[in-house]
C-alpha cells in the first residue's frame, strides 16, 4: 500500500479557509477528482445551480499546490476554474458578452476582496443548431468561462466565494446581498 503524503501546512490552511465558505441555497458545491498531474496537491469542487428540475449554471473550482512554487504561476497556489450556462438567444449573441463575463469574475473578487496576481482566461460562446431527428430542439447558445489566478495567501475562502457568485450570476440568478433573504418566486398558472 502506497503512503499518503503529509498535507503541507499552508494547504492544510487553504482546506480548512475552503470549509468555511458560504454559498447561496440554490448553488449545490460537492468535492469531486482533483487533477493529479498539474500539481503535488490539490482538491475540486464540482457546481451546479438547479431549480425547478432545470440546470442554470454548472462548474468547477480546483484550487492546485505546490509547495516548491512555479515562476508561471507567481506562487506556490494556482485556482482553475470553469463555469458553463445556458443563455436566451438573444443575450448569447451579444458580441461583448465575453468582456461582460470577464468582468463579472474581476468585480466578484474584488467585492469579495480575493486578492489575486497573474489572472488569465477565456471566454467562448457555444451555438449549438439540431437536425434530423432533432431538428424540432431550438436553437442554443451556452457561454464558458475558463479562468485562472494566483491567490496571494492560503486564505482562499473569499475566492470560493466569490466564484461561486459568479455561477450563481452565470444563471441569472439576481444579487442577494448579506443579510437578504430572497421569497420564493411565485409560480403563475
């Protein structure tokens, strides 16, 4: 049986910043794989927003360590996440609507105050046409955001937050702020 390695302390403290974490109620975060080829150490939560049985918004946040640091990452922490949504038409072919992702994860962890260094991603906007036999689905168009940063402490717990208001927002759910409680949508007949 191979040994486990001891946990380096400040990913011990990244972990127990990750525990802490407060999310909305609709987001449903769950530990899923970690990637083991791009870091010594790391964990992966998978996310999803679901109401009413329909999937708004799905990603992950995998927050990676290396204790020995990497010159590409500017630390020895690297958090790479992925977030993917359905959007209205409309919205979806909005030639700006990549910045306007963009901007949403730099505002959230600044809201959040994630301080951060060497930030890069991409935005990519997915139309996807049916036929044949599916010709009668609609047309849809989803929007994926791929971004990574290099958190400048272990204290990690406002990056999760603030990602996983951008999942929330990613599937147009409005902003709560603390200490607002949203009433239930009122369904109409």
């Amino acid at each position: 049986m191979r040994e486990l390695p001891q946990l380096p302390t400040d990913f011990q403290a990244a972990l127990s910043s990750l525990r802490t974490t407060r999310s909305r109620s609709e987001l449903t975060l769950e530990e899923i794989p970690a990637p083991t080829r791009l870091a010594p150490f790391g964990v992966a939560l998978g996310a999803e927003v679901v109401l009413d049985g329909e999937e708004l918004a799905t990603g992950r946040f995998i927050l990676l360590h290396d204790p020995n640091g990497s010159a590409l990452w500017e630390g020895t922490f690297r958090i790479v996440t992925y977030i993917r949504a359905q959007l209205e038409p409309d919205m979806g072919n909005d030639s700006l609507l990549g910045n306007v992702a963009w901007a949403w994860l730099v505002e959230a962890l600044a809201e959040h105050e994630a301080e951060y260094r060497s930030a890069g991603g991409t935005a990519t906007r997915i139309l996807s046409e049916s036929y044949g036999t599916l010709a009668a689905r609609d047309d849809a168009v989803d929007i994926e955001l791929r971004a990574s940063w290099t958190p400048t402490s272990p204290a990690v717990q406002a990056h999760l937050e603030a990602w996983s208001q951008m999942v929330c927002t990613f599937a147009g759910l409005p902003p709560v702020p603390d200490g607002v409680t949203l009433l239930p949508a009122r369904r109409r007949f």
